[in-house]
C-alpha cells in the first residue's frame, strides 16, 4: 500500500511539472507572437523606414554566409541598445520582454514587372525575426514571418 501511495505522488509531481512547462512555453509562444505583431505593425505604418545598414538598431540586411543574423553566436538577443529591438507593449508574468529584429531581403520583381535596367522595384520583402522568454529563462522561443511591403 505504502508503495503505491509514493508512485502516486512521484506521478503527481511529473504532471504537475509537465504542466508548469507547458503553461511557460505557452507564455513564450505568446510573447513571441506579440513582437511579431508590433514589427509586422512597425513595418505597415512606417513611411520611411530607416537605412538597414546596421546603423539603425535592429534593421539589418541577411548575411551572405556564415551564421544567420538571427543566430546567437551573431546577435546578443538581451542586448537592446546596440543589437535588437524590444517589444515596447505590456506583458505580465513574463521575466524578460520579447525582442526582435528586421531584415531586408534582396528585392525581388513583381510578376509581369519589367526587368529593364534603372526601373525600380516597387516590393520588398522583410524577414522578422523574434525571441521570447516565458515566466522563467528556460523557455525560449524564436519565432519568423515575413512582410511583404
């Protein structure tokens, strides 16, 4: 009896675990989305974006090879001075605000545009990229979409 009382609990305590971290994963995926949003947002109301040189923070062009500029060994995602920009909204219970940064992908013509030489290219696209942070540091979630402008 004494045995199947302690399985009880040890299986207890696992679910509760695995409800903690579903419940902290949630809240990362959420705060993710939301940068998302706030970017997507920045990019549609924006009239002259800035130059993405580097120069502006958070607005970069693709690196042509090596890591990604997405990729940690690159940007210091908690770094919101010289490297990302943070989600400027309301959060709660999340331990750190979510973070983003805006890459402007090569132009690419609009179908039935024209190829000639010296005409400009009207659309760009923009590849947004974020990282979230649940109620604690161990839920990390980076999350991608691209705007099309």
């Amino acid at each position: 009896m004494t045995l199947l009382g302690i399985s009880g609990m040890q299986t207890t305590v696992l679910e509760e675990r695995m409800a903690g971290n579903f419940k902290d994963r949630s809240m990362s995926l959420q705060a993710g989305e939301s940068a998302l949003r706030e970017a997507e947002e920045y990019l549609r109301t924006t009239a002259i974006l800035p130059p993405f040189t580097g120069s502006s923070l958070g607005h970069y062009q693709p690196t042509g090879s090596g890591p990604a500029r997405w990729d940690a060994s690159v940007t210091n995602w908690s770094d919101t001075t010289n490297d990302v920009i943070a989600y400027t909204g309301t959060l709660s219970n999340i331990t750190t605000p979510p973070a983003y940064i805006i890459e402007e992908m090569p132009a690419v013509p609009e179908s039935g545009s024209s190829l000639e030489a010296g005409v400009a290219v009207d659309t760009r696209y923009y590849r947004i990229t974020t990282r979230a942070l649940g109620g604690t540091d161990t839920a990390v979630v980076m999350l991608q979409s691209t705007y099309k402008r």
